[in-house]
C-alpha cells in the first residue's frame, strides 16, 4: 500500500526554548530555518525537518507524519480512510510545501491519534551538521524513527492501521506489566515497506496526557548512546528507563522525558528485518536486560517506604 518511513513529527507546547535546549544541547539536532507560520524546525538528517514545534498553549503531541511512495498512493489512502469513516483533511500547496512535501492530508485513528500523510519529501542543500557534534542519526530508508500511541481500543486501531493504511504486523505480544497476576495488555509493533522493525506501535490503554507514548531516535553506535545518556544527566532531564536493550526489536538505549511529557528513546544497533518476507512474532518479554522504568521505581520506592513504616 507503500508507506514507506515515518518522516516527521509535529508538537504543540508552551515551552519552546525549553524544546530548544533539549533538541540542540541534547539531542543534537540541527536548527533549518523557521517555517513561513513561525514553528521552530529541527533536523537530523538531510531532510528539511524532522521535528516541527509549534508554539501553542499545551503539551500537546499533534502528529506524527508518514510518506508514501506517490501521489497515486497518497490519494488512495486517503479514500481508503475516509471509506472507513475518519475524516480527511488535506492541507493547501503552501502549507504542504511547508511540510517538506508535495501533497499532504491530516486525519486520526480510532484513539483519536493525530497522523499526516505526505508524499514528496524535500532535502536541504545544506549539509547536516549537529550544533554538539553527533556525527550522524540512521535514518534513510528507515525514516526518523518509530512513533509508539496508546489506544483505549485497541483492536478497532490495529485494525485501521493494518486493514486501512497499510501497516504490517511485526510482533503482537500480551505483557503482564503490573505483575503476573494483573490483567495483561495488549501491544502492536507495526513496520512500513522499510527494514525498521517498527514504523508506529501501541500499547492498550488510555490516551495520555501528551497525546503519545514516545518517539525513537536511531544513534550509530553505544558510544553515541552513552554519550547522549550523559548529557541527559548532566541536563538533569527526567530518565523514564535505565538503559537497556529490548527483545523484539534489539535496540540497545534508554528513554528520557521530553518538554512536553512524552518520551524519547535514543538507542543504537536496531533490528533491520526483510518487510516482504517477516513472519509475525508474540515475543513475551519486554527487555533482555536493563529498562528499569520510573514508574517501577516509584512503585518500588512506596513498597519500601510502606513496609518500613
């Protein structure tokens, strides 16, 4: 159906010199040019933007955008959704140029997930170059990364973005977060027509506050990684996991909070699998090792409190 990559992301905050700092003094991206409307753009790579802040008055993750092949397959999506019943809004010439693209609709899944679809996508003749020097992110015909959502229900969203917008399964595992005794919950790592293990993925659950789960972001190597987790610490930015390295996909890294409440994985040496020939997997564990999340230390800390009350 030719999705081919995540190719950016939008956010709505209240704090952009605070996004500022965090993407160039941590991450390492690169300031482009603000768009004609006054957002802030972000690079990682030769496209002309990665990440798009808009100034607004919440914490807010507005979209994540993908590309396809061309404008047949653009166009084909969007009857494709709007068949299903989700609304189809497609921008004007100028604010699809805007996006770095030829064409361009907005719509959401059944969650209520903000998504744009492109096809064109524009490069800069200016090289990349990271204002701390990270010598490169991969991407590619990888995309940018992989976007993870909640979904409240959750089958009814696979559905649309398998059966609709043309996804693909890559591993469908149940984990038992809260224990082997809680109910378990449901996960869905979806890839596009490229080798990253997943393009977009859910967990079963409410919204969040900040509209997404997280974002990923693809580092060389573990030295680049490490390198990044000290900054994180040295900023003093919130750490939502411990270093790690997970089961389905491989990668090896951890995840920092952003400004506006949603994660960033950072990690390296992801899985590249064969999307024509992937057999589906339910892997039943999250990590190989590492990834102590906040919340199980916070959990961990009341236990400990409680029981030496």
């Amino acid at each position: 159906m030719g999705i081919k990559a995540l190719g950016y992301v939008v956010v709505e905050t209240a704090r952009p010199e605070e996004w500022n700092t965090f993407l160039t003094q941590f991450v390492g991206a690169m300031r482009a040019p603000d768009a004609r409307d006054g957002a802030s753009l972000y690079r990682v790579d030769e496209r002309v933007f990665r990440f798009r802040i808009e100034t607004g008055a919440r914490e807010w993750f507005v979209a994540a955008g993908y590309e396809l092949t061309d404008r047949t397959a653009l166009d084909a999506l969007a009857l494709r959704i709007a068949e299903a019943g989700r609304s189809v809004e497609w921008a004007d010439v100028r604010e699809a140029a805007g996006r770095g693209a030829e064409a361009m609709f907005r719509t959401s899944d059944p969650a209520g997930n903000g998504l744009e679809f492109y096809c064109g996508d524009a490069r800069s003749d200016t090289p990349f170059l990271s204002p701390i020097g990270v010598p490169e992110f991969l991407t590619g015909d990888l995309g940018m990364g992989h976007a993870v959502f909640s979904a409240p229900d959750f089958d009814e969203t696979i559905a649309f973005h398998r059966d609709v917008v043309g996804f693909h399964e890559t591993d469908m595992p149940r984990f038992h977060l809260m224990g082997p005794d809680a109910p378990s919950m449901g996960f869905a790592f979806l890839h596009a027509d490229n080798g990253r293990h997943h393009s977009i993925a859910f967990g079963e659950g409410p919204v969040p506050p900040s509209g997404a789960v997280h974002i990923m972001l693809e580092l060389p190597d573990l030295i680049e990684v490490g390198k990044a987790h000290d900054r994180m610490k040295r900023f003093g930015y919130p750490e939502s996991a411990t270093l790690g390295r997970h089961v389905n996909d491989e990668t090896t890294g951890f995840y920092v909070q952003t400004p506006s409440g949603f994660d960033l994985e950072i990690g390296c040496d992801s899985l590249i699998i064969d999307p024509a020939n992937w057999a589906v997997t339910k892997h039943e564990g999250i990590s190989v090792w590492g990834h102590e999340w906040a919340w199980q230390k916070a959990l961990k800390e009341q236990q400990e409190q409680e029981e030496g009350a």
